[in-house]
C-alpha cells in the first residue's frame, strides 16, 4: 500500500502554462517498507479524487 506522503507544487517559472495544459504536481508516495516514489499527476485529479497528504494512493491508479 502506498501513502502520499508530500505533494511538491508545479514549478512553472516564467514560461508558466501553455494554452489548454492543466497544472501538475510532483507526488513523493512512501510504502510500509519506507520505500519511495514519485510521480507527476494533475492537480485536479488529486482534488476530484479528495487525495492529499496522508491519504492511500489509489490501488487501481495507473501511474
């Protein structure tokens, strides 16, 4: 099982968004055994979905 252990805001610098591009984040997911991952997803699926830090990745979710 897998925890989002940090959510990292999207880093867009003075280039920010191109038209039609949702905002990412960088999600750091920890496992019982202390391993670790990260992953880019959008920012409002972590939302529609109620994610955030502390909540279990969804088992189901292709990365």
């Amino acid at each position: 099982m897998w925890k989002i252990k940090q959510i990292f805001d999207g880093d867009y610098g003075c280039e920010e968004l191109a038209e039609g591009q949702t905002p990412r984040v960088s999600v750091m997911l920890v496992d019982e055994a202390g391993a670790k991952k990260y992953i880019t997803v959008e920012d409002k699926w972590l939302t529609d979905n109620g994610l955030d830090e502390g909540s279990v990745w969804p088992e189901d979710t292709d990365e």
